[in-house]
C-alpha cells in the first residue's frame, strides 16, 4: 500500500463463514471527501448474501481483508497513514 485507500472502512464478522448467520457479515464504508473531513457525511453499509463476489460487499470486503494483511506485519503503517492523512 503505497496510498490511502479512497474511503474508511470496517469489515464486521467473517466474510468467509461457510454459511450464513443470524447476524451476516456487513460492511461499513465511508469515502473520502475532497476535505478529508471524517465523521460527517454518507456512510454506506452492504450486507453478505448468498453469492457475495459481485457485490459491493464482496469488492470491500476483500479489499480490506488485503489491506489488513499489510498492515498487520507493519507496525508503523498507521501511524505513517494518519500523519499522511493528517498532512504531517
């Protein structure tokens, strides 16, 4: 990952759970503005379904599981994320 990816995002549940539970595996995603501003504005939220690989759930999903596998052997990659972000 050499930039921020163009949104915050949290992946809830396991997105490879063999089937599906009470409580689906979801997203939540909120892109960037122009401002950078976090907080405000349009979060969205997609939900796992039977056949999730051509959806929005399974592209972030899957985007993000990439991410994490990153992030996860670098210590210092969200702190060297939030200062870029941050403009530091």
């Amino acid at each position: 990952m050499t930039e921020l990816p163009p949104y915050f995002g949290i992946l809830v549940g396991d997105p490879n759970a063999p089937n599906l539970v009470r409580r689906n595996p979801h997203v939540r995603v909120q892109p960037l503005a122009v401002s950078q501003f976090i907080g405000k504005g349009t979060v969205m939220s997609f939900e796992r379904t039977r056949n999730p690989n051509e959806t929005p759930y399974g592209y972030f999903s899957k985007d993000l599981e990439a991410q994490w596998s990153v992030a996860i052997d670098d210590v210092d990659l969200v702190q060297e994320r939030v200062a870029a972000l941050l403009g530091r």
